[in-house]
C-alpha cells in the first residue's frame, strides 16, 4: 500500500531531482509538514509552521509536502477503496514591496509545480502502481497560488487525490487482539 513513508518518499525524490528545487543533505529545500483535519487545529498549526520557517528556509526554491487526509468508499462485494487528498507547496522568497518579482515567482512556481506533479503522475502510471490498483485521477487535482506566508514566501499549491484499495487494510486481524 502507497502510505505515508512511500508519499513522503516520492515527493522528497522529487525535490531532490528537480534541477531548480536541488534538495541536499547540505542545502535543505524540502520539509514535511504534518496537517489535521480539524480546520481549528490546521489554522493553528499553519501559523506556527510558517513563522518557523522564516528562520529554516533556504534561498531558492522549496517544496513543502504536506500530509494528506483519507476518506474510505465501500464499492460493493466487502470491497473497499481509500480516497487519500495529498497537497505539495512550492514556495520562493518575494523582495518585500516588489509586485514584478512577486508575479516572476509565482509564475515559476506555478511551472514547478506543474513539473513536480508530473513527477508524481508517472510514479502513479508505473506497471507496480497499476499492479496494486493505485491511480490519480487528473480531474482531481487543483493548483492554487499563496502568499506571503513565512517572510513574504509566495509559491503554488498542487492538491490532488489519489485512490488505492483499502480491503486488506480494514480486513480484521485477530493477531491485533487478544482473546
């Protein structure tokens, strides 16, 4: 199953592949931010997120991922399908009072975005992707342009949803239990 290891794994490939992004051990442009689902609770967390990274982010490019949320459809015959809605930011630092610079950022992130999802398609289109039912369906994918955020960051936001089987891993496992 394509779970949060594997989804944290392919978007930090990602970062680390992409010529503009160059995520390194030396020269950190990906970080992992973990979101839940209660809107208080993501506001919340958003905040302080956000005014940690003013401090943690390199220049250049960075891909942020963020966790994503899983809603369950049963398909009939005990089969069941996960829905999991995953996001990815990519965000670069604006000059403070500069709308030209802020509009050349947004769109290069827009374009790296587009890039970094394409990425993550093929991933999806692989014989092992298919193999084990998982897919991302295009028409369910969004791209949203944010700013400022950190210190005066703007970027893109790519959220997309991708579908696996879920009937194994709600399967009931006696071992879990004791008698």
């Amino acid at each position: 199953m394509f779970a949060n290891l594997a989804y944290t794994a392919l978007l930090k490939e990602a970062a680390t592949r992409h010529k503009e992004i160059k995520h390194s051990d030396k020269e950190c442009h990906f970080v992992k931010l973990v979101l839940s689902a209660d809107p208080v609770q993501k506001a919340t967390y958003w905040t302080s997120f956000f005014s940690a990274l003013k401090t943690k982010l390199k220049p250049g490019i960075t891909l942020v991922a963020i966790s994503y949320e899983a809603d369950y459809e049963d398909t009939g015959d005990d089969k069941t399908l996960t829905h999991r809605h995953g996001s990815f930011i990519i965000l670069e630092k604006v000059k403070a009072g500069d709308d030209e610079h802020r509009d050349e950022v947004l769109e290069r992130t827009e374009r790296i975005a587009h890039e970094v999802m394409g990425f993550v398609l093929l991933a999806f289109r692989s014989p092992e992707a298919r193999r084990q039912g998982r897919f991302i369906n295009r028409s369910d994918m969004a791209l949203d342009a944010i700013g400022p955020v950190a210190d005066n960051h703007y970027g893109n936001q790519f959220a997309f949803k991708f579908t696996q089987p879920a009937t194994k891993a709600l399967a009931f496992n006696a071992d879990a239990f004791t008698s």
